[in-house]
C-alpha cells in the first residue's frame, strides 16, 4: 500500500509490520515545544484569547505537527508522536503547551456539556452506561466508537497502574468485513433511520438526539462511525425515537463480533510524551477497563483535543445534522454544550481564518420542532 493515496481498509499486522505512522520527536523539535512554552508563560492569556503568536514554534516543531495532521488523513488514518517532554511540564503547563500545538492544526471544538475545548480523560468517578454518561471522565472500558471531530487527539501525561489500552480499528476494513459477511445489511448501515442520544451535550436550540448513519460514502471517501451506547441510549431515554429493527440489532451485534477481533483491533499502550492522533472518519477506538495509582498526580491523565482540520474529508450530506457541515476543510464537529461563551465564538472564526477554513456560525441543520415531524413520520 502507497503513501499518498488516502485512507484504506488495514488490519492488525498491517499496522504492526509498518511502523511509518509512529513520529519520533527530534531533539531540536523537542526544544521548539519547550522554546513556545517559556514563551507563552512569560506573556500569558487565556486559552480562547491566543493565536500562534503567542506559542511561537519554531519551524522545524511546526512541521512535525504537519506530518501528524497528514499522516491521520493518509493510509491507517492514526498517527503516534513520541517524546513530548511532559515530564518537565507542570498540569497546567501542558495545559497550554497542547493547546498551542493545536493552533498549528486546526480548530478545536468544544466536547462536553460544559463546553470545554480541553478534556482531562481521568477518573473523576463518572458513570459510563448511564443517562448522561461519557467515557473519559470513568475508568471503565469503552465501546468502540468515534469522536466527533475530523481528528482526535490525545496528549498523555500519566498512565495507569494497570490498563487503560488503547485498541484501534479500521473503520473501512469493518465495512469491507460486513460487505463479506453480511452484503444485505449494509444498505441498512447506510441508511438515515439510526437516531443516536446527544447524552445531554447539545445546544439548547437542538433536540436531544440526532440522524445519523453508521457507514456513508461521500465520493471516494469513505466514513464510519458507531457508538452503540449512544444508540442504545437514544431508544431508552426517548419513547417517541422509532424503535430499532431487526436488521439494525443484527447490523449493531456484526459490528460488536468484528470490531474487537485480533485480526482487525490493534492494541497500544500510550506511554508518557505520547500523542495519538485519529482519524475520526476511518478508525473506531476503545479502551480497556484501567486501575490507577492512588496519588492524585500518578493517576492516569490524558489530556482531550477535538480538532476540525483544513485536510478534511468531505461527508455525506445526511451526515451534516450531526456535523454541522458536510463540507471537505471547513469548521464542523464537536458538540456544543449549554455554556458556549463570547470568546469561544470570537476564538473559532478567528481561528478558521487563521487555518484559511470554511466556517459557518453554528445554527441547528435540524430543530426542535423538526425532529418532532420526523419522528412521526419514521
């Protein structure tokens, strides 16, 4: 398989016999981070209020980030950057650290109820399978799923005592194992009648639940997405959401018996300094269950970018009632929360132009009003 040619279907050996997805940090990289940092101590703002200007990285770090964001829209769709020098680096020291790298990548979406734009993936004692429940803030393992946001990134600070792995697929392969197992069902993975919960973290102005497929094709790309808790989530807490079909409970248990299988999951413990990027579109991700270290500053710590990026696919237009825009390069994703702020809105257009992206301001593709009809008439 060819650099260069987009994102095809991998399985484990692929990506275990071919390493280029992995980034080691030079040390002279390495120095551009540290350089920016003292930098941005010494004329501090807050987060929503900086630009590149103030985390200056010097050429040689901000190509290293380029390659990241490219190797994620290129062959496996994930990327490993090694050596971050986290251990040199206060919490809030990485704090601003990662959200500087991410002015060189793109735009950062918010990701919770709060509308936070960085999410600290610890055990804060959160429920997982629950109404309302996410994953990051648990140390449960997870369903396999994706974020919503065209690249994913995670900065580790902190690893577990125990557990805590990261398990990675190819979203394109999973299609292409159904496509050999179960050809009648993909037109049903396909399909814009799976409505999925928003777990309490949209906008004031949208419904609770969204339209979304699992599989989807937009041109020569494609794109996969599925979080069944979600899924399941949207028929319990919502009577009127119509009631999933046979062929879409057997679509949700093929998925569950591929997704997991060594032949197509590939496990990776992060170490500290790592950063793992992924492609939202073309890989599924989970974890395993994890156990920490009882002082608060060894417990397992990642730190959460949701990114939107200039290099992104485009989508299929049903996929825009969840992304906001199904338009290849422009600002999209994320999900918004009830507590968007002033300097959030002034952040994000400052920061499309910024990275020369399309953007548009948010409003709802589908009301309150409207998912009502819509689920009448489904």
């Amino acid at each position: 398989m060819s650099i260069g040619t987009g994102p095809q279907a991998w399985k484990t050996e692929d990506v275990k016999r071919d390493n280029s997805w992995i980034l080691r940090l030079t040390p002279e990289e390495v120095e551009g981070f540290r350089i920016a940092l003292v930098y941005a101590k010494a004329h501090p703002k807050e987060l929503l209020d900086m630009t590149q200007a103030d985390y200056p990285l010097p050429e040689a770090s901000k190509k290293a980030l380029e390659r990241a964001i490219a190797t994620t829209q290129d062959r496996w769709g994930i990327c490993l950057v090694k050596g971050f020098p986290v251990d040199e680096w206060s919490e809030t020291d990485m704090r601003v650290a990662y959200w500087g790298m991410g002015l060189y990548m793109g735009v950062g979406r918010t990701q919770n109820r709060a509308s936070e734009v960085i999410n600290d993936v610890r055990d804060a004692g959160g429920s997982y399978k629950v109404k309302g429940g996410r994953g990051y803030n648990t140390n449960a393992g997870l369903d396999f799923h994706q974020d919503s946001a065209d690249v994913v990134a995670l900065l580790c600070r902190r690893t577990a005592k125990s557990g805590g792995t990261s398990k990675v697929m190819s979203s394109i392969a999973l299609r292409d194992r159904v496509a050999e197992l179960r050809p009648d069902l993909l037109p049903v993975l396909e399909s814009n009648t799976w409505f999925h919960s928003y777990q309490n973290t949209q906008d004031p102005s949208q419904p609770p639940y969204y339209r979304c497929p699992l599989m989807g094709q937009s041109g020569a790309y494609f794109c996969g997405r599925t979080n069944r808790k979600n899924t399941v989530a949207a028929q319990r807490d919502f009577p009127e959401v119509p009631r999933l079909t046979g062929e879409q409970e057997e679509a949700l248990d093929l998925l569950d018996t591929i997704m997991p299988a060594d032949e197509y999951c590939y496990s990776m413990e992060l170490e500290r300094g790592d950063m793992q990027l992924l492609n939202s579109f073309v890989t599924l991700h989970s974890r395993t269950p994890f156990e920490d270290y009882e002082e608060p500053d060894e417990k397992r710590h990642l730190m959460r970018l949701w990114l939107s990026i200039p290099s992104s696919q485009p989508l299929p237009p049903q996929w825009a009632e969840y992304w906001g825009d199904a338009r290849a390069g422009a600002v999209r994703g994320g999900v918004r929360g009830s507590a968007i702020t002033e300097d959030f809105l002034k952040y994000e257009r400052r920061q499309a132009e910024a990275m020369g992206m399309s953007f548009t301001s948010f409003k709802p593709v589908v009301t309150k009003e409207e998912m009502s009809k819509i689920v009448v008439v489904n």
